[in-house]
C-alpha cells in the first residue's frame, strides 16, 4: 500500500498518509488511457457545423425559362448548386462526435493515470488550502513553495470559496472537485495537489472493492427488510 507525506501550505511534512493500493496503485495501460482520452475529446467536440442544402437555401422553385428554343443551358432552379447562392453539396451537418466508453473503463483508465503520477512524484497531497482572503497572489506563492510552478491541477471540495477566486486567474491552474476529475486533465497537468477530502472520496469512488462491498451490503439490508416485512405478515 503505498504512502504519501501530506503537506502544508509551506511545504512542510504534517503526517502521513496510506492510500488505496486498488487506486494508486494500479499498473499503467496506456491502450486504456488512450481510449478514455479519446473519448473524452470526442466528447468535447460540439458538432455544430451544417450547411445549406438546396432544399434549406431562400430562392424561387420555378423555372427560370423553357427547357428549350433559348439557347442557353437548362436549368431548373435557381436554388441549384450550379448558381451563385444555391446550396451545398455534400457539406458538413450536424452530427454527434462522441464515443461513449464504459464505466468500469474510463475508471480503470483514471486509476492508472493516477498511479503514474504517483510513481512519478507529480502527486502532491496537502492537508488543505486554507487562504485568509482569496487572493491570486497568496495562490500563486502557495503553488511556487510546494514546487508546482508549471501547469497544475488541484482537487478540492467545490465548496472552497476562496480557493475558487484565487486560483480562477491563473491561466496555468485549474480547481476541480473530487467528482470532477477526468483523464485527460490529470495528463495534460504537470504537477496534481490533492486534499486528504479529495483523496478519500476519490478512494471511495474508484475502489472496486468498495462498490462490491457497498452492492452487497445494499443488498444485505434489502434482504433483512423484505425478511421482517415477511415475519409481519405471517
């Protein structure tokens, strides 16, 4: 089971900390990773681009001249793509670009992105950014102390106010909550500082052992209820 030293605001050692060996532990698959990235792109893609069809663009439907006896080529509509301001042919519609990726993937996939950091020494884990007044300059001497000085993402509860307002002007910074954690951020930031919070619930999340646990509990308690319904009745 791996352990971390948990940090404070100045870089110093508070405690330590075990973590989940199922999801800091994991072995690096990067077909997996590569798969989850790209879903996640492809998801991100708006799909939004369509053009005019000579059944969408404005124009009369009648025909401009006889068939024959002018002289001239024939033609049908003026909405034809052959003429100036008829419509498309073949252009891009709308469309959906996503690729969707099974849960038990994208979360094996974040298990291992994460225990690459971990193996890297890129996870720093805080015990908490505690900030007196939410100020982009206290933010920014905090990241230069713990040795985050490139891109940098932090994990915290939402609920963290003021570290929201002073890290929103950092263009090399990004705050998200625990649930909000995705591949391909944990890869395109150098550095990842986590809270003790934001580790334990992405421990409860990523675990699978503790799903199986929570299922089979759940289920438990479903079948000792439908019990004692069944004693009642009798």
């Amino acid at each position: 089971m791996p352990t971390v030293k948990v940090r404070n605001l100045k870089n110093e050692e508070v405690a330590d900390l075990e973590l989940s060996d199922a999801v800091f532990g994991a072995e690096l698959n990067e077909g997996l990773i590569h798969a989850a990235v790209k879903s996640y792109l492809a998801g991100a893609r708006q799909g939004t681009v369509g053009t005019k069809t000579r059944g969408d663009v404005s124009g009369s439907g009648r025909k401009l001249w006889k068939q024959k006896g002018t002289g001239r080529a024939r033609i049908a509509s003026i909405r034809s793509p052959l003429w100036k301001g008829g419509g498309n042919v073949h252009g891009p519609q709308p469309r959906d670009w996503s690729q969707p990726l099974p849960k038990k993937m994208r979360r094996g996939a974040l298990r291992s992105a994460l225990s690459e950091r971990l193996r890297e020494g890129n996870l720093i884990v805080v015990d908490e950014f505690g900030f007196g007044q939410p100020k982009t300059k206290d933010f920014v001497a905090a990241l230069s102390t713990l040795g985050a000085g490139g891109k940098t993402l932090i994990v915290d509860t939402l609920e963290n106010d003021k570290l929201i307002l002073a890290a929103r002007n950092v263009r090399r910074a990004k705050v998200v909550g625990a649930s909000g954690v995705n591949v391909y951020d944990v890869l395109y930031h150098e550095k990842l500082l986590m809270t003790r919070t934001a580790i334990e619930e992405l421990a409860r999340a990523l675990d699978p052992k503790s799903k199986a646990q929570g299922a089979t509990e759940r289920g438990a308690d479903k079948t000792e209820t439908e019990t004692a319904e069944t004693e009642e009745a009798a």
